[in-house]
C-alpha cells in the first residue's frame, strides 16, 4: 500500500460517516483536528490545494513585493547617500 493510499484509508476510518452528509473526501476535507500528526497531509480536493498556505500571499496583498523592498532600503541611505 502506497503512503498515499495508507493516508487516504486512516482518514476515512477516523472521520467518515456514511450517514453524515457529503462523501469521505468532503468529509476528511473538513475535518476539524488540526492537532493530528496527518491533517497537513489528508486528502483535499484540487480546490482546497489551490488555496494559498499561510504565510504565502499576505505580503503580496499587502502591495508589498521584492523590488517595493528593495526600494525602502535604498530610500534609508543606500545610493541616495
């Protein structure tokens, strides 16, 4: 069994629940115990991958990029003296 089926088959096991609405991937996707050694690593749909992690992004949204950056540290003594 891959590590990836293995995942796969302990998160079914731990939070599925046929009665529950949504099929076993909906339900892993949404599943609340981010305390779990494999949550980061549970299956997700394509949707829930394209999302940003944390981190990754803020800077971008708050206008801020690398020439921005650079530009600041010029603007306190760098070629301007």
């Amino acid at each position: 069994m891959s590590r990836k089926r293995a995942i796969n088959a302990k998160c079914k096991d731990c939070i599925y629940d046929p009665c529950g609405s949504g099929k076993w991937r909906q339900q892993v996707e949404a599943c609340p115990s981010q305390d779990c050694a494999l949550w980061p690593f549970r299956p997700k749909s394509d949707v829930s991958r394209s999302i940003p992690a944390p981190g990754r992004g803020d800077m971008a949204r708050a206008g801020v990029t690398g020439n921005s950056a650079q530009a600041g540290q010029l603007g306190e003594g760098g070629a301007d003296g």
